[in-house]
C-alpha cells in the first residue's frame, strides 16, 4: 500500500501489555531454585538473557505498525502473523477478539478473499486512526459504524 499511514500500538496500551507480565516473571525466578527446579547460578544466566530478550522485543513492538489504511484498503496481520489485506469494497465481518498477547481488538474477515487481519483497539479508537478512516473508508464501510463499546 504505497499511499498509506501506519499505526503503531500507543504507549499506555504496550506499556500494559508488558507490565501486566511482570508480577509472573519475578514469581517464577522466586520459585524455580525454591522447587529444586533451578540453581540459583543457572536461574541469574536465565533471567539476564530473559530480560535482554523482553527489552528487546519491547523496543521491536514499540515501533511496529500493526495496521495501515489507505485508499485502497486496510491492510495489517492476520491470525497467523502475516500480512493481510482487506479492500474497502470486500464485505466484512467485525468480530471483537482478545489475541494471545492479552492484546484486545477487532477482527475483520472479509467474505470475499477469506482473509482476515486485526485491529488493535487502543489504535482503532485514537483520533488519528479514526480521523484518518472517516477520510479513506467509504461512508457506508462497516468499520466506520463500529462503536467504542464494541471494541
């Protein structure tokens, strides 16, 4: 999609998703050696390539555009992690979902190709994602007429 604008999950909604894993990550660093599952030298040299690892995909996510809109289309990841397209025209199904990250949102399938991809709902109800819908997506589009309190 050559004229399109790409979004990026917002600050607050990524920082939940990485924080709300946290309390887990200490408990299990607590309760390995404590089981016998782990020694402690073992359970350090895990935790320091553990923590180099979410730091690292933090800063990937950060800048990831999950969805772009253009005139043509919407275009984002399907269920199995790639890219998907879904043309204004196609007729559509909204579904809300929740994806294995945690990460709430909509999921459009479209009837005509089959394909599917999904929306995050902290980028679907930004201004900038909504402003930017009302000018590309046709008047008529089943995306303009989902309310917030669906996603």
């Amino acid at each position: 999609m050559i004229d399109s604008t790409g979004y990026i999950l917002p600050p607050k909604a990524l920082n939940q998703v990485y924080l709300s894993r946290l309390p887990m990550f200490a408990v299990g660093l607590v309760i390995a050696p404590l089981l016998g599952l782990s020694t402690v030298a073992v359970m350090f040299k895990t935790a320091i390539l553990l923590i180099v690892l979410i730091v690292g995909l933090y800063f990937y996510t950060k800048q990831y555009k999950w969805v772009y809109l253009s005139s043509k289309g919407i275009q984002g990841l399907n269920p199995r992690g790639g890219k998907a397209t879904i043309e204004w025209d196609d007729p559509i199904t909204l579904k809300p979902i929740t994806a294995f990250s945690g990460i709430k949102g909509l999921a459009v399938q479209s009837a005509k190709n089959r394909g599917s991809l999904f929306i995050p709902t902290s980028i679907a109800t930004t201004a900038e994602f909504q402003s930017n819908l009302n000018r590309v997506a046709p008047q008529s589009h089943p995306l303009l007429e989902v309310s917030n309190n669906v996603l």
